[in-house]
C-alpha cells in the first residue's frame, strides 16, 4: 500500500490538517478513505484533507507520515498531481515557467466549509 499523509500543519477553523493521498491510484486511495469513514464527496481532485485525529487513524491502519514536500514529490512522480495553483512548495526551486509564474496562494475551503 502506498497511502501517504503529510503532517496536520495545516491551519483551518481552529484545527489542524494533514493531506491523505495515493502514490498509486485514486482506487488506492478512495478505498483506503472509506476505511476511514470519509466521504467520497471529501475528495480534493488528488487528496483528502484530515484533521489530526483522522491522521493517528490513518497511520494506525498503515499510511506512512511523510513530510508535504515528500508527499508532493511522490504524487508527481506517480502522475497523479493536480495541477496546483500555487505551482511548487516553498523553498521548492521553479522548474518550469508555469512555477515561475505561478504566486497564487490557495483559498479554496476544505470539505469541512460545505
């Protein structure tokens, strides 16, 4: 199994959360999410945001904390990365012109906002 979770460092109506993802496949992770209790309406086009407590579960039954950099690098590398708006990670040097260009910060809500 190659579910990842990055920390829950990620602030959002006074809690934290982490990204649950699949260097796999989106099957992988559906599967894995529903063991979880998450809804497949929860889907972020390539993850599920969770909050800390999900997180313990979701290492508990398997998933391999891993930092966001890391997570980011493998969902590339598998070819399963949405195009972000934000381009690259900080500090991440800009590999294309897309990155170069790209000073977006993200502003979508989670699941939680609906």
């Amino acid at each position: 199994m190659a579910i990842l979770v990055d920390h829950a460092i990620w602030p959002h109506r006074g809690r934290r959360w982490a990204h649950l993802v699949s260097d796999r496949s989106h099957e992988e992770l559906h599967a894995f999410a529903a063991r979880l209790g998450l809804r497949r309406e929860y889907f972020q086009g390539d993850h599920y945001d969770v909050p800390t407590e999900i997180r313990a579960h979701a290492i508990a039954l398997g998933a391999e904390a891993v930092s966001s950099t890391v997570l980011v690098r493998r969902l590339r590398a598998a070819g399963l990365r949405k195009r972000s708006r934000i381009g690259r990670l900080p500090g991440e040097p800009a590999t294309s012109t897309a990155d170069q260009s790209s000073s977006v910060v993200r502003t979508r809500g989670c699941h939680h906002d609906r």
